[in-house]
C-alpha cells in the first residue's frame, strides 16, 4: 500500500487547515467502528483561495472543478485532523456532491471529477474510487460552486 502523505509531497499539495464549521455540527463522525462520515466542505481553503457562483453562468467547468478540487482538500483535511494520519484510510466508500448551476448546466459529473481525481491521485484506484452521486442544485451557503462530503473505512 502506497504512502499517501509521500504521494501528497510529490503531487506538491499542501493541505489547507481544517475549515472553520459553517453551523452546529461535526466535521467529522466515527460510526460502526471502521467508518468515517465527513460533512459536506465548500471550497474556500481559508487564504481567499475560494469558488463562488453558478456553474453554467458565472463559472466555467474548469471553475467548477477547481471549486471540486478545493472541496477535497477541505475533507482531507478534516480527515488528517480526526485520524492524524491519512494511511488509516482504507478506502473511500462514497462521494456525494452538489454543484451550484444553472438550470441548463447538466456536467454536474465533470466537474466533480475535480476532486475525484484527486482523491485517486492520493489515494489510487484501489482505495481511491469511490460510489458517487453527483447533484445540481439551483443554490448552496454563501453562493458557493460546490460542496462534497464523503464516506471513508478506516482501519
């Protein structure tokens, strides 16, 4: 099994502190033993590097999966925080994400490959390719471009 915080050095990511909670809730939450549900993170990484707006009319695709991206490093580094150490993670079970877009707009996919193919770039394919859903949506908190969560096993 590959080292993930070696593979996270040599894609050259600095992960962002964990986002301060945008409500009354846990970022991060053990079930079952072996399970992590993390809450749904947006993109702002805490340094004005954020994505605001709808993808199909203020953003592009590109827009959108930089805000995907974003929204990954965000969860990894709520994970890094609860686990102290991503190797724990055993795989990535589930990705749900919510792209703020038009009407129109229908790469709802697309764009959360942004943080999908991060999370397999870290990760591998192995642990790193999850079930996903991906939703449009006409609105998300303070006009962001997207907000993932995710399920992880751990060992």
């Amino acid at each position: 099994m590959k080292d993930v915080n070696e593979t996270i050095r040599q894609l050259g990511i600095t992960l962002p502190p964990p986002p301060p909670r945008g409500g009354i809730y846990t970022p991060v939450q053990e079930f079952g033993g072996h399970f992590l549900y993390c809450s749904g993170c947006g993109p702002d990484l805490g340094d004005g590097n954020t994505v605001v707006g709808k993808v199909g009319a203020d953003l592009t695709l590109e827009d959108g999966q930089k805000a995907a991206r974003n929204c990954v490093l965000n969860l990894l580094a709520n994970l890094q925080d609860k686990l102290g150490d991503l190797n724990r993670i055993k795989r990535f079970v589930k990705v749900l994400a919510f792209v703020n877009s038009t009407d129109s707009f229908t790469s709802q996919p697309q764009v959360v490959n942004g943080g999908s193919s991060l999370i397999r770039d870290i990760f591998g394919e192995e642990r790193g390719l999850p079930a996903r859903t991906a939703i449009g949506t006409n609105a998300l908190p303070g006009n962001i471009a997207c907000e993932i969560e995710v399920l992880v096993e751990i060992d």
